[in-house]
C-alpha cells in the first residue's frame, strides 16, 4: 500500500514537474522584463525571421518615422562588448551584453554617445582607418537600464532610417526572436495565406502535368481553402510549401511566419517554428524557401520538406522528410495552421488524392554534368575549372556549360557556367586560363560576373597562378577575365567654392569603375585625418571637429584614393580656414 502510494505521489510530482518546464519553455523569455529600446512607439518595418536574399532575418527592423537621431537606449544593465563601424552590414553598431546571459545589439546607427565616440575616434587615428572593430571591456563602458549609448540612423546596408535590434543568447551568439521578451508590439492580426506549390518529385504526375504547379488560396469565414475546387490528383513523390506572410498593426510591411504546422488528417508531419537562428546556418534559407519565387517574385514560400543539404535547426517534428507519395486512390485531408508570435493563427484546408492512372515522367534534361550534392564536383576544360566542395549544392543538379566569344569589357571568353537561378552555398574556386596578357597587367586581372545582358561587369578580385586567374565565388553565372587599369575618380564638391569655410567640412565623390575602392586617406600638412565614406552615395566627407582639429590659414591637402587592384589616384589642393 505505501508502495503505490509511494508511486502515485512520484508520478504526481513528475507530472507537475513536467507541466512546470513545459510552462517555464513557453514563458522563459517573457519572464525577463527588458526595456524598450527606443522611447518612442515601437512600429515595425521587419520582424525575426522575415525571409530575405540569403538569409532569415535575424531581429526587428523598428521604424523611426524616417528621421534619424533618436536616443537608443540600452535595454538592460550590462556593458558595452562590442563596437563596429562597418561600410556595409549593420554599420555603425553597439552590441551591450546582460548579467542574465543576453546581448542586445543596436545596428545601423548615426553616431554613438560622446564618450564612446572619443573611444571610437582615437582607435580610428591609432590605425589611420575609419571601417574598426572594438571590444571594450567589462569596466570600459558599463551601462545601466535605460542609459542613451548612441543615435538611430542609415548606416550601413540600410537602405531607410530605421533601428534593426537584436537579442542574442550570449553563449552561443544565436539571435532570439525579441517579440518572445514581450515588448509593446502590437499585432492582433492573422497570418495572411496566399497559397500552395505543389512540387513533381522525380517525375511526379500532378494535376496531368510533370511540373510543379502553383494554387492560390482564397480566404472564407472558417479560414483559407484553395481556389481550386476540383480534386487535384497525383501520382508520385511530392513536396508542399505554402505562401504565407504575418502583418502587423499599424504598419503596411510584409513580415515573417514564426510557426507552421502541416498536418495529413489529425497527424501532424511536418513542423516548423522560428524561435532563434544560428548565423552559421542561417544560408540554408536557400534551400528552405522557394528560391527562385522569392528571387524573381518576392513570393515567401516555405517547403515543408526537407531537400538533400538542409542543416537549418528550426524544425520539429517531420515524416518522412515531408515528402508525400501518392500511388492508390487515396484521399488525403491537409492542413496548414499557421502562426504569429503572438498566437494569431491562420488555417488552410485543401485535398490531395492519388490518382495511379497518371503517368510518371522522367523530367531530367540530357546532360553529361550532373552535380551530387552529397560530394564534391568539379568541372575542367581546357579554359575554365569549377571546384566545388562537398555541401556546395543543396540538392543535386544538372549543370549547364556554355562558351561564348569575348565581349567589349573582357579579356576573355565569358563562360556561361550553369544559371545564377540556382543557389549555391559554400564558396568555390573557379579558375579561368590568360591569353595574351602583358606581364605588367597581370596583376590588375580580376575574375568578373556579368550581368544577363552582358554589359555590367561584377568584380570577383582574383589571383594569378601558372597562367590561371583564380577567385573564390559563390554562385553561379556569366564569368569571364576582365582587366583594371584605370585609377578611381575623385571630385571635389566644395572646394572651388570654398563652402568648406562656413559648413566646416570638405566634401568629395569618389568612384572606381571595376574592382572597387579599396581604400582612402586624407592627410592635412602631413597629418591623418578622419574621413567618412559612404559607398551607397560614393561622398567621402572630412569634417572639421574635435577630432579634426585645424587652425585658421592655408593648408595643404592630400587626398589619397586606391582601389582593390591597387590603383591609386593623389589629389592635391591648398585650402584656407
């Protein structure tokens, strides 16, 4: 008798126990009261996990009424761990780590808190460059809740004024849906369900074709069903994905799924769920969404199978790798529900129904070059050489190869190697043959991807080996060797006018016509000055400040531009203060 009750009172307890960590799971993040990090309403123009070229997106995207110069303020007591000043990602960017095993990041700013500006500024003069990455310690810059450490902008790749924000599991650097911790979003609105693309797998017969077909979904009082209201009959393997996408209040922008769930009847077969990101992985959303839907469309569909090469770790349950095989008149009854952080849920409804009448077809091209993505693959001819290592390709390919004649901007044939439309994972090395290069221009030969009508030429850098020029490059496309001998261009935009005198900063354009600037300097009587460059408008400015500072009377200038292929151009002018 003690026994079982002995047994009762420990089955009771594991069962509090487990409801107890299931709960604590669910509500772990919002236990933890951060701050906002801006004081005023937090809208969104982008939400954890949007799909975007390459990658999920890994926070918020908060708007800031398209001003810059808002207070950013650190979420929670911490210290200042990381500051990076960057042409391009996040620009310039503060990353604050928490006692409570979180670092929150701040990314896209237009300048930092006075005190860490100096700290930034003399790091910058010590190494004669603006682009720096710091890490302070734990006693350099403390901060408390609430305390200002910098000011929103447009740095960086952003392309409006806005705050992207992050919370990161400090351990591992995994960014965590920030909507999880609570903060005053407001979102009651469904997800919003635009359809379906059924994928032919190895020949599948859909619908009387051997293609992937697309169907739209129309929404009803009861949820989403198809537009479609014949059975849509099958024979053979396929893949689902759905086209859905979240909004939120008071804001237009289209927004990420945190949770799909695809159920065939009452048994859930697939399952995914938006929690946190690893940026190791965050690549294989090639594989994951409907690449060339979004590419060309902007279309966000998410596969609910799994191809040959995904790592990406935001699934649950799966069966049978999503796939479905249909071969007997069966009838299958599926379900989409899918959901916001905020648990507003969306279902779709739809049939499927086998159909062994149908014939299977085998839809593969004839070709001789067929790429395994479970090995390594390679590609040589007399003129080019492709090697890709093992895990390149997501899924196996059938590659094309075509040569065609050299084009005005090149110095070689241009080699049409396979379709940019397939994505690519892991950088290759791809190697093109000289012809008839002199040997003092080798060293400004740089591999270039055209554009798909020829005339853009993309600069991919390059080396020169055994009469090879050789890169590292990761898609695929139009290649071919183009040559960089013609140093950037600087102009001066108020020195003529000697604007410089009432605005207290010089201001020049600066752009290179192939290989990219590399880099600038701009010295004052023989001393280094702090320059700005901004590669999305091409100014490069110089201010005269606290940092930069100069005595009234003449001076003497030196701007000094080169590019990646170590062109360089010296400008020098006199100025007066």
């Amino acid at each position: 008798m003690m026994n079982m009750i002995l047994k009762i009172r420990l089955t009771i307890t594991a069962l509090v126990i487990l409801v107890y960590c299931q709960a604590f799971s669910q509500n772990r993040y919002k236990d933890i009261n951060f701050s906002a990090p801006l004081k005023i309403p937090l809208v969104l123009a982008g939400n954890f996990a949007e799909l975007r070229s390459n990658h999920f997106h890994t926070g918020l995207d908060i708007k800031t009424n398209n001003r810059e110069g808002y207070k950013l303020y650190a979420i929670e007591e911490g210290y200042i761990a990381r500051i990076n000043v960057s042409h391009w990602g996040y620009g310039l960017c503060i990353y604050v780590q928490h006692p409570n095993g979180y670092t929150s990041v701040y990314a896209h700013c237009k300048s930092f808190t006075s005190e860490i500006e100096a700290f930034v500024r003399k790091a910058q003069r010590k190494k004669e460059k603006e682009t720096i990455t710091l890490y302070p310690g734990p006693e350099q810059f403390p901060v408390e809740r609430g305390q200002v450490i910098g000011f929103s902008g447009n740095s960086g790749s952003s392309v409006a004024p806005h705050l992207h924000f992050e919370i990161r599991d400090t351990k591992t650097e995994e960014p965590i849906n920030p909507l999880l911790f609570g903060f005053d979003v407001k979102d009651d609105i469904p997800p919003i369900v635009k359809g379906i693309k059924i994928y032919s797998l190895n020949g599948a017969n859909i619908n009387g074709k051997n293609t992937d077909i697309i169907y739209s979904a129309v929404k009803t009082t009861e949820g989403y069903n198809l537009e479609r209201k014949a059975p849509i009959m099958i024979h053979g393997k396929i893949g689902l994905a759905i086209n859905t996408i979240d909004k939120l209040n008071e804001a237009p922008n289209k927004c990420g799924i945190y949770s799909i769930e695809l159920y065939d009847g009452d048994s859930l077969i697939f399952q995914q769920k938006l929690e946190r990101l690893n940026f190791y992985t965050n690549r294989y959303i090639n594989t994951h969404m409907d690449y060339l839907q979004y590419r060309f469309r902007k279309e966000s569909y998410h596969k609910s199978f799994l191809s040959k090469n995904n790592k990406l770790d935001i699934y649950g349950k799966i069966k049978d790798k999503g796939i479905l095989i249909f071969e007997q008149n069966e009838v299958k009854k599926m379900k989409y529900i899918v959901s916001d952080v905020y648990g507003n849920k969306s279902e779709l409804n739809f049939e499927l129904q086998g159909e062994p009448s149908l014939k299977m077809q085998n839809t593969q091209k004839p070709n001789p070059i067929q790429f395994n993505a479970s090995k390594k693959n390679e590609i040589v001819r007399s003129n080019f050489k492709a090697y890709l290592p093992q895990g390149a390709l997501y899924d196996d390919a059938t590659i094309q190869f075509q040569e065609y004649p050299a084009r005005h901007n090149t110095i070689s044939a241009v080699f049409d190697f396979n379709t940019d439309s397939v994505p690519i994972h892991k950088y290759y090395i791809l190697k093109l043959k000289l012809a008839g290069v002199k040997p003092a221009h080798q060293n400004k030969l740089v591999i270039a991807e055209l554009s798909k009508n020829m005339k853009r030429l993309s600069s991919k850098g390059g080396t020169i080996k055994d009469g090879w020029v050789s890169s590292k490059v990761r898609s695929f496309g139009n290649y071919a060797i183009a040559i960089d001998t013609i140093k950037p261009k600087i102009i001066p935009l108020n020195l003529d006018n000697k604007k410089y005198k009432t605005t207290q900063e010089i201001k020049f354009k600066i752009s290179d016509n192939l290989s990219g600037i590399d880099t600038y300097k701009v010295k004052i009587d023989g001393v280094w000055f702090h320059s700005f460059y901004n590669p999305k408008s091409n100014l490069l400015r110089v201010p005269f400040d606290q940092y930069n500072k100069i005595t009234n009377g003449k001076h003497k200038l030196v701007a000094t531009i080169t590019d990646e292929r170590k062109n360089t151009t010296v400008f020098k002018a006199n100025i007066e203060l």
